[in-house]
C-alpha cells in the first residue's frame, strides 16, 4: 500500500505541475501577443514621427534661407542708407 500511495503523489505532483506550467505559459504567451501588437503599433507611430521629423527639418532649412536672405536685403538697405546719408547732396 505504500508503494502505490507514493506513485499516485508522485502522479499527482506532476499533473499538477503540468497544468500550472501550462497555465502560466498560456499567460505568457497572451502577454507576448499582447507586446508584439503594442511593438507593430509603436513602429508605426515611429515612422509617422520620423517623417513629420524629416518635414520639420526640411521646412526648418528653408526657412533658414529665408531668414539669411531678409538679413542680406536688411544689410543691403542699412548700407543704402549710410551712403545716401554721407553723400554730399543731402
């Protein structure tokens, strides 16, 4: 009687080993599921943002451009109007 009341413990250890790994590896599994969906959707917020980031900086240096040539037509009229200040006629 005692051999077999240690093989049905030993059967039931293992069972219930089994079913509470399984339980936990199907947690897992949906976990990681779950992570492998939040990834794809991170992905593509990533790519949305590295092109609005492109478009910002395209938009950024042209407007730098911009700015250098007001400053050159600035230059340009301050130099205007130092001469026409120094010249004789006024």
């Amino acid at each position: 009687m005692t051999g077999y009341f240690w093989v049905f413990i030993g059967v039931l250890v293992v069972a219930i080993t089994k079913y509470l790994t399984s339980v936990r590896l199907r947690g897992l599994t949906d976990r990681v599921h779950r992570e492998h969906a939040d990834t794809s959707e991170l992905r593509q917020e990533l790519m949305v943002v590295e092109e609005k980031e492109t478009q910002l900086a395209k938009e950024a240096e042209r407007l730098e451009g911009k700015v250098q040539g007001m400053r050159t037509v600035v230059n340009n009229l301050e130099r205007a109007l130092q001469r026409h200040a120094r010249s004789p006629d006024s």
